[in-house]
C-alpha cells in the first residue's frame, strides 16, 4: 500500500471516531435539554382514584413467591419474575426492566411473603430515564419526589394466595445513596419486621450515561387481602 493510501485509511478512520464524539455530544445535550431520543419526555405519573376493599384474613395465606404486584392509585400493574433477584456488585440487578423481582437469600433473614411472616418481604424493580420501566412512576425524577403517597396500596398476588391477593399499605419513604442503603436502620430495622414490604428502585439521572447513585424506597405495612385489582 503506498504512503498516501495509507495516509488516506487514517484520516477515514479519525473521521469516523469524530462523527461519532459529535454525535454522542449531541444525544447527552439533547437529552439534557430534554429534547431527542434519549430525552426523558416521559409524562408525569397520573394518580387515580382506587377504591381497594380491604378484608382481614381468615385463614393464612403461606409465605410464597410473588408473581403479581400492583399499585392502583398509579394505575401500576406488573408481573414479578419468578426467580429471585440477582446480586451484582453486591447490590440488587433486576434482569428485566418492565418486571420486578423478589429477594431472598440464604445469608439474608428476609421472607416471601405471606399473612404470617418472620421478617420484612422486598421487591426490586428499575426506573429508566427516557424508557418504560417498571417503577418509573413510584418517583418523579423532574421534582424530585415520590408519587405515591401514604396509605396509598400495594397489592401483590402469590403462588399460594390463589386469588386471594395481600395488601400493605404506604408508610414511610426514602431517598438514600447506594452506599448507605445497606446500614439503614429506618430501612431495614434493628430487628425482625414482620408484615413489612420494601419497594426498591433507584433514581436514573439525566444523562443516560452516568450511573445511578440514589436508591428511592418506599416501606409497606401488611393491611389485609383483597380481590384482584381492576387494571
């Protein structure tokens, strides 16, 4: 190849790397500016009215897996995945974006839930700038707070409940980094929870680039059973 060719192939090469800055720089300011693909247009969570008849149980429902969840004032209704949630670097990785999942494990003292169990229950699931997720609207990202409310309820369908679904209601919330999540006694307890479900998601940044740093948790408090939700 002569030396002009080969000088030809390199500045190909430069120019390709360049188009591609360019348009990299372009996708985060269009984003940023909330406009363009990866602009997150997404429509603030619009609240609904929920009337949830709330019975007590007669008889026990098992500590089970979870395989439908639902928050009807969000008009929220999904699926749980069937396995448990996998760990990546030590935090919670939900595989998929439009399910959650459970978590249990065999060094944690966390329950599946049921209408009788020993410790607190969790479900995971992702938020996603600019892409359906399935708890994009447990938080708005834009003011920077949480869309449910308290009292608001969470319905979740187990593998033993049948038809019968469980019911907790909303509590308390909570925005902390990932860093901290893991020693928060307001989180998690000093001790065995009971009746307790935790919502986990985190809060995407802007850029679609970056990580997210910010953990958003909402706690739950057993209520009851109900019949499946009208979604």
């Amino acid at each position: 190849m002569s030396e002009k060719a080969r000088r030809f192939g390199r500045l190909r090469a430069m120019d390709v790397v360049v188009l591609l800055v360019v348009v990299a720089a372009f996708a985060v300011g269009a984003h940023v500016l909330g406009f363009g693909p990866l602009s997150d247009s997404r429509a603030p969570a619009q609240r609904v009215d929920a009337d949830v008849e709330v019975v007590e149980p007669r008889d026990a429902v098992p500590a089970s897996e979870p395989v439908e969840m639902a928050i009807p004032a969000l008009g929220l209704r999904a699926d749980v995945d069937a396995e448990a949630c996998p760990l990546e670097d030590g935090a919670l990785d939900p595989p998929r974006l439009d399910t959650a999942c459970f978590y249990v494990a065999d060094d944690r003292p966390y329950s599946l839930p049921g209408t009788d169990v020993p410790d607190l229950s969790v479900l995971a699931g992702h938020a996603a700038s600019g892409r359906d997720a399935v708890f994009n609207d447990l938080y708005d990202n834009a003011v920077e707070a949480f869309t449910v409310e308290k009292g608001d309820e969470l319905l979740v369908r187990t593998r033993a409940g049948g038809d019968r679904w469980l019911v907790y209601e909303a509590t308390d919330f909570h925005d902390i980094d990932k860093a901290s999540l893991g020693g928060d006694g307001e989180v998690w307890g000093d001790g065995p929870m009971p009746g307790r479900m935790l919502t986990i998601s985190c809060i995407q940044p802007r850029n679609p680039f970056a990580a997210a740093t910010h953990n958003v948790i909402v706690g739950w408090t057993f209520a009851g059973l109900a019949d499946a939700p009208a979604l």
